[in-house]
C-alpha cells in the first residue's frame, strides 16, 4: 500500500481512530446493537413473558433491518442484533427441550453472552502475552501488510495498551454477572432476583461501559503520535 493509500503524515492513533469508529459503526450502529438488547430486558422484566420478549426484540431489529435495506446503507449492525438474538434463542430452546423452567431458559438466554466476553478476553489476553496484540491488526489492515507493524516496538507497546483497554468491558462482564449466573442456575440464589438482575447489567455494562473504554483508548491515542510506516 503507497503513502498516498494510508494517508500522508497519517500516524497509528489516526489509524485506530478511524478502524474504531468503522467498526462501531458511529452512533446508529451503536443504537441498532443496542436496542433489541434493551427491548428483550425491558419486556422479560415487566411481562415475564419470554416468548413474547423475544419474539418483539426479533421484530424490532427487523424493522431497522427494513429501513436500512431501504435506505441501500450497511446491515451490519443489525445482522449483528439479529445474530445475538438468534443465538440467545437457540440456547433458550435448547434449555426448553432438557426440560427447563422458563425460568431456566431466561437464565439460558444470558449464557451466550458470557461466552463470548469470556472467549474474547482470553483470545484479547492471549494475543497481548504472545507480543501479538489483536489491535495491530487492525493497523496492518491499513498500512498493507498485515503483520510489518510487528517489527516497531514502539507500535507494538501501543497496540498492547489498546488491546487490553478493548478487553477490559469484556472481564468485567464476566467477572460481575457469572457469579449471578451460577447462582440462579444453581439455587443459591434467588431466581427472579438473577435474572433481573443480569438483564439489567447486560443493559448497563454493554454500551455504557464499552464506551468508557474507548473513551480511555482515545484518551491513550491522543497522548502520542506514532507514524505508520506504510509499505510501497
């Protein structure tokens, strides 16, 4: 890739910045993986309904998938809603034909969330202890060579900084709602109390503390100015 491709002067935090906000998809993309999410809590919380629950957060995210077709605009962010919600159903059905309470198949609603924080911290974790961290990928994406960005120190301290910043939401999820989730499943605590409660950290510790660490992440990227060495 030419100087001209990677932009001149253009520095790795710019880099980041910019393959960031492309995969958060700004401010819409944040709203439509949000708010399916939001509507399935809000219904299972008042309704205790959780076909319904589900069944509206479904309908949801296919309306804002409509608009988009219609808008000819990126249907990313809902495919990605949709794909969330998909797999929470599969885990509830699964639950359901072992002969599960719907009690149960709430609780197994949240289990595939906490598989994926917890496999992505690892992955995250693994790749930051190896001198491989996952944000330099993310910059060889731009600059044309997906692993050069390796061979500067400089770049590499920086992209283990991001990364472990981008894992920290992840930990944390795990660390606060596994323990309610092991609880409900097993009896030791109550119930309605657990599942209340992890719909209401899903909604509180996604957006809000993904943000918070990015915000932490750009706070790290406008400290420095670390040149991308692009290739020619």
């Amino acid at each position: 890739m030419s100087d001209h491709q990677v932009g001149a002067g253009a520095t790795v935090e710019e880099v980041v910045r910019g393959q960031l906000a492309k995969a958060l998809g700004g401010r819409r993309g944040m709203v439509e993986a949000a708010v399916p999410t939001i509507v399935f809590t809000a219904l299972w919380l008042t309704t205790r309904e959780l076909q319904l629950a589900l069944g509206v957060s479904v309908g949801v995210a296919v309306l804002l998938l409509v608009v988009r077709l219609v808008q000819r605009s990126t249907v990313q962010f809902v495919v990605n809603a949709l794909f969330g919600i998909g797999i929470g159903w599969f885990f509830v059905r699964l639950a359901a034909s072992r002969g599960g309470s719907e009690d149960e198949q709430a609780l197994a609603y949240f289990l595939p969330g906490l598989l994926y924080n917890g496999g992505y911290a690892v992955v995250m974790a693994v790749t930051c202890l190896i001198g491989w961290p996952l944000v330099g990928f993310m910059v060889g994406s731009v600059t044309g060579e997906v692993t050069e960005w390796h061979q500067d120190k400089q770049v590499v301290r920086l992209c283990t900084t991001l990364t472990w910043l981008l894992a920290l939401p992840c930990v944390v999820r795990v660390v606060v709602q596994a323990p309610l989730w092991l609880g409900g499943w097993s009896g030791s605590i109550d119930t309605d109390f657990a599942i209340a409660a992890l719909g209401i950290l899903k909604i509180a510790l996604g957006w809000p503390l993904q943000l918070a660490a990015l915000a932490a992440m750009l706070w790290v990227l406008g400290r420095n100015r670390t040149p991308v060495q692009a290739t020619v």
